[in-house]
C-alpha cells in the first residue's frame, strides 16, 4: 500500500479551513470532517487506494468523524505547525471544496449518513471505523448514466469521481485553453470479479 500523501489529517483541516475563508465563509467543525471524509474517499478511489491523509474515520451521532482532527479543533483552530499541501492535492482538494462546500451540514450529514460505508460501520457500534476500502469501493464505482443525469443530486447516489475531479485548464501548443483530465484505464468487464 502506498503511504498517504499528506503528513497529517491536521495539513488538509488546516487547507479547507483557509479555502472556506477565501470564501468569507466559516467552516463549521462539522462540515470541516464531513468534507474532510469526501476527500479521503475521493482521493482512495480516483487513486486506487491511496490515502489522502493518514486518518480514520469513526462514526458519530451526525456523522462521520477523524477522531484526532475533531479533539485538536475541539476549541477553535489549533495553533500547529502545518506543512504545506502538494500542487496536485491541492487542485484535487479544491475540485472537493467546489463540489460540496457550497453545501449545509444538514445536507452532507443526511447525505453520507445514507451511505453504506457510514451504515456498515455503524452497525458495528459507537464509534464503529469507516474502512477505507468500503469507502473506495462505494464512491468509486461506475455509476449508470441515469443515477448521473441530475449531476449526482440524490443524496443516496453520490456523484462519481468524475464528476467531483474538476478538469485542469492548461494551454495547447496554439495556447488556446483545454481541460486536462489525468488518464485512468476503463475497468474491461472481463476483470470484474461480480
């Protein structure tokens, strides 16, 4: 297993605390580890496994938590030393904030507490642990064209990985803008092990 990409969950909390301030908006603590959550499940899934962060998240009474983050933030920022998150993870990051920042915790809460990862660990009991590969197999997956018609908008049906990875814009040799999309291989129905 490749290590996570980000040195703590501390890096990433601190980096959509700032982004929501770009905002003029205030990350509520709850919003914070939900999105917190969308990101490490995203990020598995677009890279085969890979963790975004080295963080594990536990099932509460609204949802989904990083148990370490949600202690440290308990009374406002910390003041921590943070290091900074690479270029490529900060693009991905982004694409998440555009995605569901936008959002009310209300709505992220009903909406992944509908999901399977957060029911099956839940049914294990209090602060039951959202494995990661339940989370890469739910949000990576291909979905039909029609659960993706309406942009994802059913709170059961999350949008795909494409739909949440924004398209980088660089420049042709002409110059001219193009949206650049990094190549991941179509799974051939022959490696599917349904």
């Amino acid at each position: 297993m490749k290590p996570p990409v980000c040195d703590t969950p501390f890096d990433v909390a601190v980096w959509l605390t700032d982004r929501a301030m770009q905002d003029g908006e205030y990350l509520q603590p709850q919003k914070l580890h939900r999105i917190m959550y969308l990101a490490q499940a995203y990020y598995a899934a677009a890279s085969k496994g890979q963790r975004l962060m080295p963080a594990i998240f536990i099932t509460s009474t609204f949802g989904p938590i990083e148990p370490c983050t949600f202690r440290a933030f308990e009374n406002g920022r910390p003041e921590i030393q943070v290091r900074a998150v690479p270029d490529t993870q900060k693009h991905f990051l982004d694409s998440v904030w555009r995605r569901f920042g936008a959002h009310t915790v209300d709505y992220l809460n009903r909406m992944i507490c509908e999901h399977s990862p957060y029911l099956e660990a839940q049914m294990a009991g209090p602060r039951g642990e959202i494995s990661l590969d339940s989370m890469v197999a739910f949000y990576g997956r291909q979905r039909p064209a029609e659960d993706q018609g309406a942009g994802g908008s059913s709170t059961r049906t999350p949008p795909s990985v494409e739909q949440v990875m924004r398209p980088r814009v660089m420049r042709s040799h002409k110059g001219k803008p193009v949206n650049v999309h990094p190549w991941m291989p179509k799974k051939r129905l022959s490696d599917d092990p349904k």
